[in-house]
C-alpha cells in the first residue's frame, strides 16, 4: 500500500508502565443526544462494527504508547476504507474505579493520494 504502511497510531496523557491495546472499527459508536461514545470503563467507547485488535504495547514512563506494526495490514485496510481508532488502557487509579479507560477516537479516511 506504500506510504499507507508508514502510519503510527499514537496516545499520550496515560498511565506510566500499563497495558495499552490498540483497535480498529468501521463505525463510531452513536451516544446520547446526537455525541459520539458510549460510557465504558472510565471513558466512553466511540468504536465500533468488525472491531479488529492492531496491538497490544505498554506505555512508557510519560504514559505514552505507539503501534509498530503496519496499522493497514494488520487492519486489513483497502484504499477507500474509512475506519475508526481508539486505544484502551489499564487506569487502576482512575476516577470511576473501573480500571480501565479509552482515548479520544480518531476517523481515518485511506487515500491513497497522499
């Protein structure tokens, strides 16, 4: 796919040294009153539809965490696709107590063109 294979999904502002998995859908989740999520964890899921796991990292010591692998193989991705992201992590001491929450979502249309 040529410079497609170059992509990097990247998530900062977690936890230090926790498990952090990286996933693709191929629909946002709908959420109340015309909003993108719905409650899960400590944080709202925003995908969903053939949710397919791209990878599972460990955050550093900033809390941040970045995928290695090639994002549109592992995703199966053709040109054309638009797909959403999200990555979920281990929060032990997150407001809700739940233990784990969701970054932001991030759509992502496959162009080819650039």
């Amino acid at each position: 796919m040529g410079s497609v294979s170059r992509l990097v999904l990247l998530a900062e502002g977690m936890p230090a040294q926790q498990v952090c998995l990286f996933f693709q859908g191929d629909q946002q989740v709908p959420g109340p009153s015309n909003d993108t999520g719905q409650p899960f964890g400590d944080g709202l899921r925003c995908v969903e539809t053939n949710v397919i796991k791209i990878e599972v990292v460990t955050t550093d010591a900033a809390g941040r965490a970045a995928t290695t692998v090639d994002v549109a193989a592992t995703g199966q991705v053709q040109v054309g696709d638009r797909k959403h992201y999200q990555a979920r992590y281990r929060d032990p001491g997150g407001l809700c107590m739940n233990g784990f929450n969701l970054t932001n979502g991030l759509e992502l249309l496959w162009d080819p063109s650039d």
